[in-house]
C-alpha cells in the first residue's frame, strides 16, 4: 500500500492508502479539476517520491 497524506492550508489533514502508483497519479490528476480554482492542497507520498507537492485547483465555480 502507498500511503499519501493530503494537508490543507489551513493545516488539517488526511490520509489516504493506494495499491499503485498509477491510481495515485490518477487522483492527483483528477484532484485538480475537482478543487475550486484558488484553492491548493499539499501532496506527500514520499514511498514514490512526491514531497510537498501542491496541487492548485482548476475548478471555476458558477454564479447564478
């Protein structure tokens, strides 16, 4: 299992288990457009390498 720990800006924390490498590129990949754009989380997954990694949202929320 690849352990990843998500941090928000704020501090809060969660973590996270995937079988591959592969599932945890698909979800940072899908993360991205799933969080409001000007919101940013950190990645750590360091048994593959990825130390602080932040991922920016790309998501542009509707206004009615």
């Amino acid at each position: 299992m690849i352990k990843v720990t998500l941090t928000t800006t704020n501090g809060s924390t969660k973590g996270m288990q995937f079988d591959t490498k592969q599932n945890v590129l698909d979800f940072i990949d899908g993360m991205a457009n799933t969080l409001p754009l000007g919101i940013a989380v950190c990645v750590d997954a360091p048994l593959i390498g990825i130390h602080s990694g932040w991922v920016q949202g790309k998501k542009v929320l509707q206004t009615n």
